[in-house]
C-alpha cells in the first residue's frame, strides 16, 4: 500500500495562489475557508530585502495529535496515509482544531454557508451543488483530494500549480517524484519538534 | 456524507468541455466541467496545450464566479434615473433586446448621420478583434479605452520596429540569464501569466537559469530572483544605458551579428539621416577599401561599426558610432547618480550578462539551421517602460540585448507575434535597403494626417505610436484649442472600463462622461463605466460563447477556441449578435463586414470572407476562424479545444533571415520631419507645444518630466498588478477577493520603514497622497522591499464605489495622481508618464466620504480579526 504525501519547492512557488482557488472550486469552501493557503514573510532589510512564499496544507501526520485527541473517531488514517474526517461520526468539539500544530481545521459554521460567496445571503447554483457535503458544525479540512487520488489522479492544487511547486506521490516508493526530491534537495519537515511525523515536506 | 457518490467537484458525473480562458486578455486552453444537472463546477487547465500545459493561474481558476455572479446583467435594461455617477443607482428597467437595439442603433445613428466623429468607441475586447474594429465601418478612429498606453503605449511600437512584432519575451527554453526590469513575466504577470510561469520555472528548477530583476519594488518575480536591483522609479533607461556603455566600452559585443543582421554599419550624415545613393539606397564603409560601398556591394571586405568618415565631402559615421557618442556620457558612475543602482552593480550585470550570453556560440536547431545560441535575455514590460520618453526607453532595452546578438535567438530575446491567423504566415518582411519592414503599428490602420483634426484624442498626430486616450480629457477642456469640429457625444462601450483605467483626475473624467447625450454598455457584470449607461446590452461569458483566437502566447501559436459549455444562464445575448443588429440598424452591415473580413485575414480567401449582406454569428466565424488557421473545421476544434503548437522554428528564431534589423531608427526622424511639415503647412496651432525631441532614432540619457516636478513634491508613487489582478476586471470576484485582500502587498499604501519614520508616518498612518495632478487617500504600510524614494499603491487600492458590483473603494485611484498633457506623452509613441512625483501629509481620520459604506480596509479589518479562528485566518 502506498503512502501518499506531498512535497513543496519553495524554490518554485510564486505565491500566485492558484492553489487555493483550484482547492475552493474542487471543494466548494465557502468564502473565508481554506485547506491550502500560501503564505508570504518578508525577511531583511532594504536592499537585501527578500520574500518567501510558503504554501501551507493539512501535514497529513503519521502520529496526527488531532487523531489523538478526537473523542468520536471521526478523525482516522487510511491506509494510504491520508487523514481523514468522517463527519457523521463528528460531534463538533473542536478538539482536534485545538490539538492540531499547523491550524490546519476548520470548524464549518452555519454562517460560513448563509452569506453566500456574493455575500447576498443568497447561493450560486455552483453552491448548491457543492454545499451539500458539508454538515454544519462539524470540523473539515484537507484530504489530499482523497477522492481524486482513488480515482488516479493529483489533488486539484497539484494540477493547477503553473510552477510544479506541488509534487504529490508515494513516499514509500524510493523512485517516486517526491521521494526523489527529499532526497535530493534534503527535505524538511514542518515543525519537526512536535514530532508528528508530517508526510508533507518542503524543499529549497 | 454519501459515500458511494463522488462528492469532489470534478468527479461529479457530467462532462468536460475543452475551451480557452478569457479570465485575462489571454487565451489559456482549458478544460470546463458541467455535471448532469448542467452546473458549472470545476475549471481546469487543458494539458494537452503546449503553452500552459494543463496550467491555470487563480483568475482562470474564478472563471466559475465570473459565471455565477448574482450581479450579472440579466436582460437588457434602460436607465430611470437621470442622474449619473459611479456608486449611484441607475434605477435599472428591464426593456426587451428589440426596443434596447432600436434605441441604442437610433441614438448611435444620430450621431453617426451629423458627424461620425461624434462616435466614442470604447471597445476592449482583446479576443475579439472583429468587434474591437467595428468603427471602421464609419470610418471613425476615436479611442476612448485603456488598451495601448496603460499596458504597452511605447512597448508595441518598438516590438513592431525590431521584431516586426505585438509583444516580446525572452526565450525560456534556453535561457541561462534572465534580466527583468519593470515586468513580472515568468513570475506574476504579462504573456499568458500561468504559461509563462511554467516555462519559466523549469527553466529555474531544471536548468538554474539566474534572474535578476530591476524595479523599484519587490515583487513576486524580485521575490524569486537571484539578485533583486532596487531602482528609482523612471529611470530604467539609464540602467540599460550603463549596460551598455560597459559591454561597447569592454568589446564585449556580438560584432558578427551587428554588422551582418542590423543596419548598425548604415553611415549616418549629420542631418541624422543615411547617406543614400541616388536610389534611395544605404551606405556601409569598407575598412579594408577605406571608401563608402552600398549595403549590398559583395566586395565589401572589413565592415566599419566605429569611426568618423566622409563620403562626397560629407562627415558621416555608422549608426553604431553615433550611440556609442550618446554612451561616452552614460558611465556606470553617471547613471548610478541617475538611478541609484551602484555603479559596480551595473558594471556586474553588465559583464554577466554578456558572459551569459556566449557570443560566438551557435546551435544545430531541428529544422536543420545552424543559428547563433545566446542564452540572455533583457526583459522588460511596464513599470519600465511606461514613462515620457516610452520610445527611447523601448529602444535602450532592446539595443542592450542587440549588441548581444540575441534578438530571434535560442535564448534571447524574441518577438511574440499577436495572432498571426494563417499557419504559414511569416509575420516578417524584408525591406528597403535590406532592412527588416518595421511594423509600429500592431493593432491595425491609423488615421492619416488632418487638421483640423479627425480624432477627439489627436491619433491624427501619431504617425509612429498607439493611440493615447488620455488626450480625449486634454481636448475636452478646451477643443478650440486643439481645433477641434466636432465633440463626442455617444459612447459605445464594449468590455471596456475607462473611467476606471485612464489617467488624469476621475472628477475631471466624471464631466467628461456627463457631458456625452447617450452612453450604451455591452458588459457582463456592473462596473464603474456601466453605472454611467443609458442602455445596457448584457452579453455571454466565456463559457457561454464562441471565438477563435491566439493573443500573444510565449513559445506557441496556433488557435485557442471557445465554445460554449452551457446555455446562456440569462437573456443574453453574444458581442457578435449584439454588434451585427446594432449594424444593421445603422445602415452599415456591408461595411462592416468588409472591415472584419480585412480584420480577420479572411479578404483573400473567397470561400471564407463573411457574406456582407448578411448577419454572421460567434459560431460561424469562429469556425472560419479555425479553417483559417489549418484547414481544420469546427468539429476538430470542438472536440480538441485548440490548434496551438510548440512556435514552428522557422517563425520563432530569427524569422526575418536575410533582413537587417534596426539598430538605428531612420523613421524616428523621417515622420518627424513628415509630420512636422504638415503642421506647418496646415498651421496647426499647437504645433510649438508638440515634444519634437522625442523622436530620436537612438536612446539619449534625456530626463523624464516626473523627475523635475517642483521639490515639495519629495517622493515617487508608484502602482502594481499581481498576478491575482492580472489584466481588467479581478476584484469583483469572491475568489479572487478571498485571496488578494490577505496579501500584506495589497492591503496598504507601501513606503520602506526609514521612509515611513522620517516622514513621521507609522503602519497605519491614515494620510493624504497628492502629485501635482491629483490625490488619494490611503493607510501606510511598511515594508522593506521598497526603494526608500518611493511609494507603493495596489491596483487592488484604486476601485471606485459602483453600484451592485462586488468590487470596494480603498481611497481614490492612482491613476488621478498621473498627468495627461503633452508634455508628459512621448510624442513618438502616445505612452503618457505612469508614475509621479508626490508628497504625503498624515491625517487624523479618514475624510467623511470614505466613512460612508464599506471599504477595502474595513474587508481587511475582518480578516484581521478573524485570525486565530481554525482555518479562516
């Protein structure tokens, strides 16, 4: 069985966001929710001045701390890796929000949906169709487009990447695309020192 | 949760529609989703398209947004409130398409019937250019759009005159050295942004080619470089021109290719001009003759590019000589006073970039020519070329990267062709005296010479450059003074939202649009322009729609087509269809499809030029569209979405073999005598106040005006796009406002800390921004990737209040801080100054204005305070 993870080059990124706008369409997020982002930090001073662009995802962890703490089971690992939430078994206590380093879950509130996107307190047809997978008071967050990847495919952001910033694959697989760049371009986890064995690393 | 349905938008059951992205003036292959329920609900990136290889940028992923907007016209409406302004209710009534056609075509016709000039076209559909045209067919060249001067004013000229094309970019598939200065190509902005991202990325990740990038603001494309060069703003000429003194100075040149493919050897008389034979023809020197010969004699033995010679008594020197006089004076040292950048700096990117450049070296290519390999390229776009003196700041940058020989060359820097229509078009042609055609005008025919003038804007006076609109508002002060006939009184608009995007004051522009009798707007969504409307003609979206088009793409051609992934979602109706009625009604239908059968390059193909007595739809043409190309009909295009190739090598690298290049630009000098002898004879009034230094047939080291604005004024400002933002209207869109809004580049007037401090300003200082022009409004923020004599305003900081539309106010626009008077547009090329001098006073609060309604600060507010909430930070 593989073990599916995910690999940033911060080399590559360019902080356009494409990302996150294909992670909004795949998974109809309403406005103010994220399962990807990028984030930018300028460091030093004029005219030395630079600006990094670290796209930030669910880390997927090995020893998860929000499967830890989740009191319903919601929370569980396939057996590729990907982390999961079952939201019929959610019960909404936000545990894992708090329990988990990387701010990575999002509790869905009834409000996110009112507004609309438009903000009109009316919804798109685009929302109608894709409001449905979501229950309300429960807590989501990025599955690797765990459907997607079932399917043979890279997760939307993957895909739409213009720079190939995001490499997907098998870490299990030593030949794999993203295997062979952590171990090429020395990989680094995020926040090693909570020791939740991330499956995403980054790579300068 | 059902489990056994896909709940992933793009594995919903339904189909996928191959079409082309029209998120920005570009034209990326994509793939539409449409489940069974015939919903919209993924866009993605079409990977069997060479040019963004499967690749969207976040605008093309919005498109659906676009689609879905609750704000989107419905069905034609006419105005009941009489009066106008952005932000104020039109109190909209629906009316049926027929009594909206009949009052449009009525009310454009009167005009039309007094004085065809009275016309106001404002059409800015880039991918159609058959509807971009359709004045011709009352043979009226008014211009009333930001397309031309606000992207490329001086940029297009210059392409056309040395690579007798629309655009430039550099070649990524060889490039080793990647100089940017003023543009975010590869990185966030320019040519088809999510192609060019990724063909410029794996050049950085596979290949390690270098950037560098020169601008006065850290960017993204500054953010990835290898070496960002901080520089005053508008005076990026000078830091080619130093660069260039290095490489003449240090023999560092590709003398080879400046003697064989440029008319650098041309001899030049002191009148500027060649030194021509009795046939019109040019003149090199003949080192080892020691004697003048012409161009063509084949005994010419050692080929002269410096020295001081006579033919018939008659001082001369080559053209190559007379810029390495200008250079003698444009030291790294000087222009370091100039620009701020180190001398050293300069001097090293200079010897690196010809180092790069491997003069000398060639490459065996697939189509069996041995060319020359020349992996640098100098880059530029905009923010650096978008000043007073366009022409001669085009012209430096190019002349840097032809003393490399790059230009066409694997590796270089290359012309990027608009849309070329027929596959076996080259878009070259050889000249006079064995120079290259030049083409300036990209965008098709240009008024002749007439006084009084033909034009509102005074295109009549712009024999080598784009059209400047900002001189409507000029004229439209005082038309006496320019002796003008006529005064517009109808706008047609099309896509087009000039009272947003032209320069000069948006009050003054405000009179401007309340003195026109009738305004019709054919858009999708509400704007600022379409709060100004009488009638409104709502048109499909790109993916309710036909076209076949190619706009400029980097390192590809062929056709991008769109074909409709569903029905109209309203009664809308297609440009084409709205067009043709509005024609016909006029009395013009048989004119204007002759004018788009000249604009289409259907004229010479009898079974596809248009039928001009009749009504043609987006399908159709499309579909002569496509036939044109490669012969293929609309069901190959239907099922494949595109025609488009790697660029044939014959077309992409040195596609003018055989023909010198301009090195130096007679014509410059030529037109400017031609027109200056027209305004004499007509004795045109202004023609004392017309900028006649402006032509020049190489770069000088003159000045910007922006540079000598009185001294109170103490900074400079600037404005920036982001590839979130790219091209036209962005910010209506939830995604897109879900994104930009978080950037800390757009969420505040940008000034360096030092700055900032000893201005006694701090990271929220609400303050009052004036230039000599105009002001805004706006709150400080500080960062370290700004040059300290400058501030840095968004584009996403300069939306008008208009009415049912998403997009917020910030606190003025830019653009009112910018002049529109003669003195600041470059006479040879219309591009007007983009950047200005400006002084900055904090205040205590926001004026009253701003504290009515919702601003984009109030927006970044909420973000702000909804950090630390999950994933909604």
């Amino acid at each position: 069985m593989a073990r599916v993870g995910m690999v940033f080059d911060l080399k590559a990124c360019i902080g356009c966001n494409a990302c996150v706008v294909a992670c909004k369409q795949e998974n109809s997020l309403p406005d103010g929710v994220f399962f990807t982002k990028t984030l930018s930090e300028e460091y030093g001073v004029f005219p030395l001045a630079n600006r990094v662009y670290i796209p930030t995802i669910c880390n997927h962890c090995e020893d998860a701390p929000c499967e830890k703490v989740c009191p319903s089971g919601a929370t569980h690992t396939r057996e590729d890796g990907i982390v999961m939430v079952d939201d019929d078994k959610c019960i909404g206590c936000s545990s894992c929000a708090v329990a988990c380093p990387y701010d990575q879950r999002t509790q869905m509130e009834e409000s996110n949906f009112l507004a609309g996107l438009f903000g009109n307190g009316e919804l798109t047809p685009f929302e109608e169709d894709g409001y449905g997978r979501y229950t309300p008071g429960t807590v989501t967050k990025c599955d690797f487009c765990s459907q997607r990847v079932d399917a043979g495919l890279n997760p939307a952001c993957v895909v739409t990447c213009p720079t190939n910033a995001r490499i997907f694959g098998d870490l299990d697989d030593p030949a794999s695309a993203p295997s062979v760049m952590i171990r090429e371009r020395h990989g680094r986890q995020p926040m090693p020192e909570k020791n939740t064995k991330p499956k995403v690393y980054y790579v300068n | 949760m059902a489990k056994e349905t896909p709940t992933a938008n793009s594995l919903k059951s339904g189909r996928w529609v191959p079409s082309s992205c029209k998120m920005c003036l570009h034209s990326c292959g994509n793939m539409i989703h449409v489940t069974d329920d015939g919903i919209i609900n993924k866009i993605e990136g079409n990977p069997t398209n060479p040019s963004n290889n499967g690749k969207l940028c976040p605008k093309g992923n919005s498109a659906i947004m676009r689609h879905y907007d609750p704000a989107r016209f419905k069905q034609p409406m006419r105005r009941t409130n009489p009066e106008k302004g952005c932000g104020i209710d039109p109190m909209w009534e629906p009316i049926s398409w027929e009594e909206a056609l009949d009052i449009s075509a009525r009310e454009i016709k009167k005009s039309m019937d007094e004085d065809p000039r009275k016309i106001l076209p404002s059409l800015e559909d880039f991918q159609k250019f058959n509807i971009w045209s359709w004045p011709l067919a009352f043979g009226n060249f008014n211009f009333y759009q930001s397309g031309g001067t606000m992207c490329g004013g001086a940029y297009h000229p210059m392409n056309g005159f040395i690579h007798s094309a629309f655009g430039c970019a550099n070649d990524a598939k060889y490039c080793n050295y990647w100089i940017n200065n003023g543009t975010g190509d590869g990185f966030s902005s320019h040519l088809h942004a999510a192609a060019q991202a990724n063909w410029v990325a794996k050049a950085r990740t596979e290949r390690n080619m270098r950037v560098v990038s020169i601008e006065p603001r850290l960017s993204i494309g500054s953010a990835k470089a290898e070496e960002w060069v901080p520089i005053r703003p508008a005076t990026d000429r000078h830091f080619a021109m130093g660069m260039s003194h290095v490489l003449i100075e240090e023999g560092l040149c590709d003398y080879k290719f400046l003697r064989r493919d440029t008319n650098a050897p041309y001899l030049v008389g002191e009148d500027g001009l060649f030194i021509r034979d009795d046939n019109g023809q040019c003149h090199i020197w003949d080192m080892e003759a020691d004697c003048a010969k012409l161009w063509n004699d084949e005994s010419i033995g050692k080929i002269a590019l410096e020295g001081n010679f006579e033919i018939d008594g008659k001082p001369c020197r080559p053209g190559f000589q007379v810029y390495k006089d200008i250079l003698a004076e444009c030291t790294p040292e000087a222009m370091s006073e100039i620009t701020t950048v180190p001398a050293e700096t300069i001097a090293r990117i200079a010897r690196e970039f010809a180092e790069a450049a491997q003069v000398g070296a060639t490459i065996k290519l697939e189509d069996g020519r041995t060319v020359p390999l020349r992996p640098a390229g100098y880059n530029y776009y905009r923010g650096a070329q978008g000043h007073k003196h366009g022409a001669q700041t085009n012209q430096a940058f190019k002349l840097v990267n032809m003393l490399m020989g790059n230009i066409d060359a694997p590796g270089g820097h290359m012309g990027v062709v608009l849309d070329t229509k027929e596959v076996d078009i080259n878009h070259c042609e050889p000249g006079e005296s064995g120079m290259l055609t030049p083409t300036p005008h990209q965008l098709g025919p240009t008024p002749p010479f007439a006084y009084p003038p033909n034009t509102y804007h005074l295109m009549d006076y712009f024999p080598l450059g784009v059209h400047p609109p900002h001189f409507n508002l000029l004229v439209h002060e005082d038309p006496a003074k320019f002796g003008m006939e006529f005064v517009p009184d109808v706008i047609v608009n099309c896509h087009s939202n000039p009272v947003w995007a032209i320069q000069g004051p948006r009050n003054k522009w405000f009179e401007f649009l309340r003195s026109m009798r009738f305004i019709v707007c054919v858009d999708l969504i509400p704007t600022e322009m379409t709060d100004w409307a009488d009638i409104i003609l709502p048109s499909n979206d790109v993916l309710e729609s036909w076209n076949c088009t190619m706009i400029e793409p980097p390192h590809t051609e062929g056709q991008s087509f769109r074909q409709p992934a569903v029905e109209p979602l309203h009664d809308t109706k297609s440009e084409e269809e709205i067009f043709y009625e509005l024609s016909e009604r006029m009395g013009i239908l048989e004119a204007y499809n002759d004018v788009v059968n000249k604009t289409l390059g259907f004229e010479g193909h009898p079974e596809l030029m248009l039928e001009l007595d009749q009504k043609h739809t987006d399908k159709e043409i499309a579909r002569r569209k496509g036939l044109l190309w490669n012969g293929k009909d609309i069901d190959w295009y239907m099922e494949r979405g595109h025609s488009v190739t790697e660029k044939r090598l014959d077309k992409w690298y040195r596609p003018w073999e055989g023909s010198r290049l301009h090195f130096y630009i007679e014509d410059m000098l030529i037109e400017k005598d031609k027109l200056k002898q027209q305004m004499e004879d007509a004795d045109v009034p202004f023609r004392d106040e017309w900028q006649w230094n402006d032509y020049q047939p190489l770069p000088t080291p003159v000045l910007d005006p922006v540079h000598e604005e009185p001294p109170e004024f103490d900074l400079y400002a600037i404005t920036f796009k982001d590839i979130q933002l790219n091209f036209g209207e962005s910010l209506s869109n939830p995604w897109i406002k879900d994104i930009v809004y978080r950037d800390p580049v757009h969420t505040g007037l940008l000034l360096n800390p030092k700055t900032a401090t000893a201005q006694g300003l701090e990271k929220g200082s609400i303050v009052l921004v004036e230039s000599p022009y105009g002001h805004v409004y706006g709150r400080i923020s500080v960062s370290e990737g700004m040059h300290p004599e400058t501030l840095g305003i968004s584009n996403a900081l300069s939306r008008l209040k208009s009415k049912d539309s998403g997009v917020l106010p910030a606190g003025g626009h830019f653009n009112d801080m910018l002049p529109y008077d003669l003195r600041n547009t470059d006479a040879a090329s219309g591009q007007p100054e983009t950047v200005c001098k400006i002084k900055i006073t904090k205040l205590d609060d926001w004026p009253d204005f701003l504290k009515e309604g919702r601003t984009v600060y109030d927006k970044i507010e909420e973000h702000e305070n909804a950090k630390g909430k999950g994933g909604q930070h």
